[in-house]
C-alpha cells in the first residue's frame, strides 16, 4: 500500500486486522522501497535496477 504518511498507521492496522499480505510505504519512500523489494525478490543489484 503506498500512502500518505499520515495514513501510514491506519493502513497497517487495516493489513493486520484482515490478515492481508502485503507492506505500507509512504509516498515519499515508495520510489526506494520499492527498489529494495524488487531487488529482494528477485535477486537484483541496483545496476540491474537502473536499466529497468
């Protein structure tokens, strides 16, 4: 879920509440979060990143 830091408290509350997999990132981190995740997952270094 990608919000408004102010919203950032309720929507892991609502994550928790109905057992839904998944993260909350503030609009302003998304872009290197985001990053980081995908890196994560598949394995990827930030060069592989900045070509995609």
């Amino acid at each position: 879920m990608i919000c408004p830091p102010k919203l950032s408290p309720m929507w892991r509350d609502y994550l928790a509440r109905y057992q839904v997999a998944g993260a909350v990132v503030s609009l302003g981190k998304a872009p290197e979060e985001i990053d980081e995740r995908v890196a994560r997952l598949y394995g990827l270094s930030a060069a592989d990143l900045k070509a995609l």
